[in-house]
C-alpha cells in the first residue's frame, strides 16, 4: 500500500458534499501502512473537543473479525453490532 486515497460517504459524493442540517460530515483517508486512526471532533467559535483512537497494530482487527465469524456460524438472519453485543440495547 502507497500513497494517499480519500474517501468520503457515498451519499454525500452523490450531493456534492452538500449536508442537511441533520447530518454530519464523514470523511476517511487511508494512508501507508497506517493500521487505524480514528479522530471524533467537536468544534464550535469557541473551543474545540477530539476523541482519538490509534490502533497500533491489526491484532484487534483480526480478533473482531474472528468473534464476529463464530458468532454468525451459529445465527442466522440480518445481524449487526447489536447482536454481537448485547450492552448496546442498553
């Protein structure tokens, strides 16, 4: 993997990155050999509030995929995150 690719949310591709005042703008850019940066930003006239999540490494990649895979071996249907854990229904 090189160079720098920019991806933003296909429907707002489609609209020319025009939001509607319910939405938020989502954008992602894959770069290198950058396993996960993942950055939730507040910002208003006055300050600015971040929330950042730096994978180190694959390893909580591979273990997600692997627990999401043995729980639909055994479930059938539409299944999300939900399913997979029950403390979001909370």
């Amino acid at each position: 993997m090189g160079g720098r690719d920019i991806y933003g949310t296909g429907r707002n591709n489609q609209r020319n990155n025009r939001l509607r005042s319910d939405e938020l703008p989502i954008s992602s850019i894959r770069e290198g050999e950058v396993f996960g940066i993942h950055t939730v930003r507040y910002e208003s006239d006055i300050d600015s509030i971040s929330i950042t999540h730096d994978a180190k490494n694959r390893g909580g990649f591979v273990l997600g995929a692997i627990l999401a895979a043995e729980y639909t071996a055994h479930h059938e249907g539409f299944l999300g995150m939900k399913n997979l854990f029950p403390f979001l229904n909370e």
